[in-house]
C-alpha cells in the first residue's frame, strides 16, 4: 500500500508539472526585420508582389524555410483564386478542412469570405459544429459527401468519384484534392506553430 501511495504522489506530481492548454503559446513568431536572412527577405518581397499584402497566418511559421513558403504561396495563388471550382465550392471546400482539423485561424480566414461568395449560413454553421449540413446545393452535397469520405476512408470509392467527375470533371476532382492538401498542410502548420488565433470551433470528439 506504502508503494502504491508514492506511486500515485509521484504520478500526481508528473500531472501537476505537464503544461495544459493555458501554456500553449506561439512556437514561430514574425521573425525581426533585421534577423532576415537574404532568402527570407527575398520571399517576402514575392510574397507582397503576388498578394499585395504583407505575410500573415500560416506564411509566417513557413518563412523559417522560404523555398517552401515560396512554393506553398504560388500553389495557393491558383488553388484559391483561380481553381474550376467556382469561389462558393472553393471556400466551402476550405471550410470543411479547418473544421476537420479543427483550425481556428484558417476558419477565421475563410467563414466570411464564405457567406461573401454565398455558401448558406445555416450549412457553415453545422459545419463548424462537425455535423453533416441539410439542405445542401446538389454541388455541394457532391463535395461534402467526397471530402468527408476521403477524410474518413483516406480513399474515394467509385460511386462518389464518378459523380464527382461527372460534376466537375477531371480537373475539379483534382482541383478539390488540392484545395484539401493544400489547406490540410496550412492547418498542420499552424496547429504546429500555435499560430494565435480566435477561438471559433469546439474540438471534435476523437
């Protein structure tokens, strides 16, 4: 019993030294003008001739390797502006991704730029609580029903492939794949980064 007792003391202690939620903190901060390497400096100046703006979000974790930051922000120049899906399917597509990994700044980002290029309100929401939305445009209910498979199964079956390719063809099918890598990299980066970010969706049950 004396044993078991110190056991559970020290395991009690263990607990008591381990960081909760409350000492999560920004691993990769903006780093200093003047600690810039030239290659960092030389993605910067890219990044704002692309984008006209300056590096915010999952860009600023990535400058810490600039060819990658360099490459990840010409890939999203096409897979966010410029993909076949039209910008409603695009930033629906993108919410799904934040919510299924459950990224806040990613959300954050994309919510309004949702409703702006009218996904319904009442489908964002029961997206952002992790339910299935009802009343879905049938191109939406086409991609949710692809996007929640692949997430569950890590694979597509025939059935929801052909009518993928049958709505969007080819190039939408892969298009979307993008868009889900694409934004899938971004949440694991800023999940990594403990970017900061306003709180918006609850964690999803395990």
């Amino acid at each position: 019993m004396r044993a078991l007792t110190i056991f559970v003391a020290i395991g009690i202690g263990i607990v008591a030294m381990t960081p909760g939620p409350a000492a999560a903190q920004d691993r990769m901060p903006p780093i200093a003008a003047d600690k810039l390497t030239d290659a960092q400096k030389k993605a910067v100046e890219e990044f704002k001739a692309a984008r006209s703006a300056d590096i915010s979000g999952p860009f600023i974790p990535l400058l810490r390797s600039p060819e990658v930051m360099t490459r990840a922000r010409a890939m999203g120049d096409y897979l966010r502006y410029r993909s076949v899906l039209p910008p409603r399917l695009s930033e629906f597509v993108i919410l799904i991704t934040a919510r299924q990994w459950t990224q806040n700044y990613e959300w954050n980002a994309h919510e309004s730029i949702a409703r702006q290029q009218g996904l319904n309100a009442d489908v964002i929401k029961a997206i952002s609580e992790g339910r299935r939305p009802e009343h879905m445009a049938e191109d939406e209910e086409i991609l949710y029903a692809f996007c929640d498979e692949l997430a569950r199964n890590r694979s597509i079956s025939d059935a929801a492939y052909e009518r993928a390719v049958a709505r969007f063809g080819e190039q939408g099918v892969i298009d979307t794949l993008g868009i889900v890598g694409y934004y899938s990299m971004l949440a694991m980066v800023l999940n990594t980064a403990r970017t900061p970010a306003k709180p918006a969706l609850a964690p999803l049950p395990r």
